[in-house]
C-alpha cells in the first residue's frame, strides 16, 4: 500500500475541545490549554468527529515510527488538560541538610547548603510549570499540565545537584525524583 493510516480515538465524555491547523494541535481541557507543532514530521493531521487521524503517504521507516509518537504526545496532551502532571522530588543528603527554597510565586527553587556549600543553586522552572512544598519533610512536588515541561524542570532542579569530583556512588546527596502521578485524578465512571 501507498500509505499507513493510524487514528487517535477522540472520546464525547472527554470534556476537551480539538483544534487542527496546519499540522499544529491545540487541545482545550478543563486545567486550561496545551498547543503542540508537527510541522517537522511529514504527516497528515485530520480532525474527525470522533478520532484524530494521522496519514503518512509513501511511507520510509522513519515516518511509520512517527505515528505512533504522535499518538502518545497527543494522548499526553489529553492527560495534561485534564488531569495534569505532578511529579514528587525528595531531597537525599549524608550530613548537611538541603534547604530548598520557592520563591517568585513558586516558579523558582534555590538549593541552599548542598554539600555545606556556600553557593546558592538556582533553577528557573520552565512555562506553565510551578513548584511546591508536599508538607512533608525533605520533599517538594513540580507541577504542570504540559509533561515535557514538568519532567524537564524536575530534571533541572535534579542536575543542579550534581556532586562534581567526588566518587559518587558514595556521595549520593542531592535532590530527585521520587514519584511521578497526576494532579487530580480522573473518576471511574
């Protein structure tokens, strides 16, 4: 065959409005809206009534592995309007204890006495993503509807901790990812 053909199942009790425009996807939720481009894949992006359909023509190997990528960022994009990504970070230290702290309306964490250093680690959280305390000891929670954004600020505030020339399989101080869930979760109906 000349081409392949996948579609995205677009479900009424989903409560979000789709909008194609020339290969760029804009998803409406109740948490708000997520914009994604596929201008750089070569594919056909369909709105249907009920599904989303994804048309590759004369497809290489490249372009049928595509397909399914675009099926799983829209599906992120589905969970993210609706339910929202949270991601749970502890902070693990030996002997000097890690003081984070949130500032400018929570899109900022500084990193204070990593290692009993004296220099402050500052990390900007990325757009739509704020960061906040769990309430429990040692542990913060990056929160965000678009899950690259939320997972690459979680991976800043993780890679500002790195331990520089030390062996770190001993020094295993710094702040990570402990848990990885949705802001509110959907109701089984």
């Amino acid at each position: 065959s000349s081409g392949i053909n996948a579609e995205w199942p677009l479900r009424p009790g989903d409560n979000c409005t789709v909008k194609i425009d020339r290969r760029i996807i804009t998803v409406d939720g109740p948490r708000g809206q997520l914009k994604k481009s596929f201008k750089h894949l070569q594919c056909e992006l369909v709105l249907r009534k009920k599904s989303i359909d994804i048309k590759v023509h004369f497809p290489n190997r490249k372009a049928v592995a595509c397909v399914r990528t675009i099926c799983s960022h829209i599906k992120n994009m589905f969970t993210g309007v609706q339910q929202g990504y949270k991601y749970k970070m502890k902070s693990v230290y030996a002997h000097f204890p890690i003081n984070i702290n949130i500032i400018n309306d929570n899109t900022h964490v500084e990193v204070h006495n990593f290692l009993g250093e004296k220099f402050v680690r500052r990390v900007n959280l990325l757009p739509g993503v704020t960061c906040k305390p769990t309430g429990n000891k040692d542990e913060i929670m990056v929160e965000g509807n678009d899950v690259e954004n939320v997972s690459r600020s979680a991976a800043l505030i993780q890679q500002s901790t790195t331990v520089k020339n030390k062996d770190i399989r001993k020094f295993l101080d710094g702040v990570y990812v402990s848990e990885k869930t949705f802001i509110q979760e959907l109701e089984e109906s």
